[in-house]
C-alpha cells in the first residue's frame, strides 16, 4: 500500500471546534490544521462520509464558519485521547484562509 503524501503544510494548533450535522453537534479541539482540513479531537464523532459545518474559535478572538466532509473517523474506548475525526473542507471562509496564511509565515 502506497502512502499519499500531503500537499499542503499542517500545524498542530489547537482551537476551540463545533462540528454539527442535522440535529446533532459536538465540540472539540482541534489537532492539527492545514489549508484543507483538520482533524478534531472529541469524545463523539460522525460517521466517515458525513457532511458537517465547522465553527473554529482561532486564537486572535475571530470566528470561523466552514463546511466539510469527514474522511476519517476513530472512536475507540482504550485510547480516548486519540478520539475524533478528520474532516476535509468543501467551502472554506476568508478569515480562516488568513490565519493559515499568517501560520505560513512564521
């Protein structure tokens, strides 16, 4: 099996995170952040393929609202700290483009 190599740069930065779904949402840190996707640690998680809103609270004070796909998906009960899932963005915001580009630049 062939690993995929990533394109694009990741951080491990963690922020406040509401991922939500029809009527169900759950909150979060995030782990890592790149300009297509993070990953959110949480005690609960949609399924693989399940299409989500985002809402990060980043550092500087601002919001951010986005859409995604999860691709990945982990719950397992012996190791909780690793829990969460790993969503793909369909449609991202300007202010989450803006702080990923001021992570590039330090």
């Amino acid at each position: 099996m062939t690993r995929r190599r990533r394109e694009n740069e990741r951080f491990l930065i963690k922020v406040q995170a509401e991922v939500s779904a029809s009527d169900r949402c759950f909150r979060g840190k995030t782990v890592r952040i790149s300009e297509t996707g993070i990953f959110v640690r949480s005690q609960k998680s949609f399924g693989e393929g399940t299409q989500v809103n985002i809402r990060l609270w980043l550092p500087d004070g601002r919001e951010s609202v986005m859409k995604g796909i999860v691709r990945y998906a982990r719950m397992a009960n012996f190791l909780p700290r690793q829990n969460g899932m790993g969503i793909e963005f369909t449609e991202k915001d300007a202010t989450y483009m803006q702080f990923i580009l001021s992570l590039s630049k330090d």
